[in-house]
C-alpha cells in the first residue's frame, strides 16, 4: 500500500507540474504598456525545475524498481521516500517562483514576492537602495527596498532588475562606488 502511494506520487507531481507548466498562463514580461511593465521570472528557469522533477520522479522509480527485483539491495519505500521528497520540495519551489512577480508603474511598483501578500512601493517613499547578496552568473544581484526607514521587499536578481530601476528612476537611492 506505502509503496503504491509513493509510486502514484512519484508520476502525479511531475505530470502537474508538466501540465501547469504547458497550459498555465504563459509567464512572460510584459514591457512597454501604456501603464505598466510587468517582469517575471524567465520561463526557461521554471521549465528547467519541471524537467529536474520529471528526471528525478524517473530516476527514483527506476531504482525503485531495480530494488524491487533484487539488483539493488535497499528498501523500495525508503528510495521512493527519498525521491518524493525531493519532488515535493522541488514542486513547492516552483509554484513559488511562478508567482514571482514585479509590476511597475509611472509612480508605484507591485511586487508579488515568492510567498506572502503583494507588496505595494510608492518611488516618491523609498529611503534607499541596496544591492545585496553574491553576484549571480548573470551579473543581476537582489535589489532591497527601503522605505521608511524599513526593509519592505527584495527585487529577486533572476527578473530584469535592472529595468525595474529604470522604471523606478531614483538613481540617486543607488549605492555609490568610490
């Protein structure tokens, strides 16, 4: 029974994922409206996480299988256990990274971060801003947000950050370099 539970799991999570990810709303930004720009996180990223958890649901139910027929000597439940979980996490991850968002306007931003309420930043309020965590790859660091006196939300570096300062043209709030 626990190992047909966790087969049906291992094939049910990437199979939403894969259908999510194909009929769900196309996640693209969204430049140059009359009223606003909207960024996103890159959809080859997502899909990418999709296609880690297609792999990995196969790869566990193959060494599932091969214990299950003696070639590898190791409990079936605790492999598919061990995969699931990856799986699990890995789906959670990505519904959070798809509902990653920042929408800019002539005198506001919205940010829907990865988890909590949308957050809503007035550019006349902002105190300052401050690159923060290690360069990534591409160049893009996390951008944080003062207002008030107070951290109210981090621009995630894996959105057109860059744009998004463009939009928010306070050039004045960035940090200086000697």
């Amino acid at each position: 029974m626990a190992e047909a539970l966790l087969v049906a799991i291992s094939i049910v999570i990437p199979a939403v994922a894969l259908v999510l990810e194909h009929v769900g709303n196309v996640r693209i930004s969204e430049r140059h409206h009359s009223h606003h720009d909207t960024y996103v996180v890159p959809v080859s990223f997502t899909r990418l996480i999709v296609l880690a958890m297609t792999f990995m649901a196969t790869l566990g139910l193959l060494l599932a299988w091969l214990c299950d027929i003696g070639v590898l000597h190791a409990e079936v439940v605790l492999v598919l256990a061990f995969f699931d979980a990856f799986l699990a996490t890995s789906f959670v991850i990505w519904r959070f990274f798809c509902r990653y968002r920042i929408s800019t306007f002539d005198d506001c931003m919205v940010v829907t971060p990865l988890v909590g309420p949308k957050v809503w930043v007035h550019y006349d309020r902002i105190d300052r801003l401050e690159w923060s965590g290690l360069r990534k790859e591409s160049g893009f660091r996390n951008l944080v947000v003062w207002v008030d006196g107070r951290r109210v939300v981090t621009l995630l570096g894996i959105v057109d950050v860059e744009q998004v300062i463009m939009s928010i043209d306070r050039f004045d709030l960035l940090p200086q370099t000697a």
